[in-house]
C-alpha cells in the first residue's frame, strides 16, 4: 500500500501548538507530543494560580490595613474596622481601603474617627 501525504491540515495544527510552546526549553518545544503534555499543563497551572492569587491578594490588603490601623492606637483593629464599615454600610472593598493605606494615611483615620463616632 503506498504511503499518503496528508496535506497541509496537520502540519498547520502542528505549527499552532508550537507557536504556543515557543518559549518552553528543549524537547518542550520541538517534539508534538511532549508540546501538547505541556501546553495542557500550562494551561492547568494557569487557571489553577488565578484563583489562588485573588486569595493571596486580599491576603495582602488585609495585612495592609491592619498595620496601619494598628499604628494609631492598639485597641483598634482590622477586624473592628471592617464590623464598623458594614454597621455604617460604607461600601469600600478592602482594595480600596488599602490604597488609601499606602497613599494617604490621614485619610483612613478619618474614615476610621468618622465610623467609631
């Protein structure tokens, strides 16, 4: 039986699974099959460190706002501030209130002086 070329179709979705893989090193990104092992991973690990970076991002901004509240006086605390903001219904999420943390922390004593009042 004669051997049959198999046209273009296969070579071009061979090009696309390396255009992918371009930046991987060795056989990871020159042989097929260990391309597709790796892409599949890749792609796995991904979707997997998007949702833990949400987590350790707010991670972060708690630490923020805890420390600098914290700074002013020992009896107040994050988790007061938080409980205040919510019985006041101020809607600021804790990105937000971070960044006011960092740049401006005047700011955030008052919106805490305003809440205990």
């Amino acid at each position: 039986m004669t051997r049959i070329s198999r046209g273009y179709v296969a070579r071009r979705r061979r090009t696309k699974i390396r255009l992918f893989a371009s930046s991987f090193r060795g056989a990871h990104s020159r042989l097929t099959r260990t391309i597709i092992q790796q892409k599949v991973r890749a792609l796995d690990s991904a979707h997997r460190d998007r949702d833990s970076q949400k987590i350790n991002f707010r991670r972060l901004w708690v630490t923020r706002i805890n420390a600098v509240i914290r700074e002013k006086g020992v009896s107040y605390s994050y988790s007061r501030l938080i409980n205040n903001l919510y019985k006041r219904q101020l809607l600021l999420n804790r990105k937000i209130l971070a960044q006011i943390a960092i740049l401006n922390r005047k700011c955030l004593y008052m919106i805490s002086n305003e809440i205990l009042k």
